[in-house]
C-alpha cells in the first residue's frame, strides 16, 4: 500500500492509509415504495411479519428475527428463506388490504 505523508506538527512522518472497510448493509423488516418488480433481503419481525407497500405479510412466528428475501413482480410476491427454500408465496392483495395471514398464502414451507 502506497505511504503518504501525515499532516501533523514537524518533523513529517510517514503514515500507512487504513483499509477501506465496507458499509455495513442495514436490513430492515419493511419496502416503502416497492419498484413495479425486484427483489430485497429483509429481516421478519418477532410476530413473524413483514411490511410490503401497506400490507403486512404473515411468514410465521417461527421465521422471527431471520432474513428472507422477498422477490416480487406484477403477479405477486414470493419469499425464500437464505438457503432459497420458499417460505410463503402471495398474490397481490386487493388495495387497501393491511394484512395478509400465512392462511392465505398460495404455497408454504412444508406443505
């Protein structure tokens, strides 16, 4: 790694640059504004929910405090867990639907 001179009271010295660490990527449990198709890793809520546009969508209880990823387009939305294992799949719910239960979900994990 090149050195570079420190700016600091005489005499000069020599200073090593410091590694350029990468930024931490945040993880929530919510997409605001979802583009029209995509995909995003987000962090289920300790109820087991996470937040879409305004619905909430039910992964169980027992996905709380994991990551999924949730990847959607113009039919619906699907979430996987890490591993890509499908947890749940949705359609689209009618507008002004707040909450969708893992009842209404057109596939689950394990079954």
């Amino acid at each position: 790694m090149p050195e570079r001179k420190c700016r600091t009271a005489a005499p000069p010295t020599v200073c090593k640059r410091k590694p350029v660490s990468k930024p931490i990527e945040k993880i929530t449990g919510s997409i605001s504004h979802p583009a029209p198709t995509g995909n995003q890793k987000l962090r289920v809520n300790s109820y087991g929910v996470v937040n879409i546009g305004r619905t909430l969508f039910s992964l169980t209880m027992r996905m709380g405090g994991r990551d999924v990823v949730a990847a959607w387009d113009q039919e619906g939305v699907m979430f996987a867990n890490t591993e890509g294992e499908i947890i749940a799949e949705y359609a689209w719910p009618s507008e002004g639907t707040g909450y969708l239960g893992i009842s209404k979900s057109l596939t689950r994990f394990g079954r």
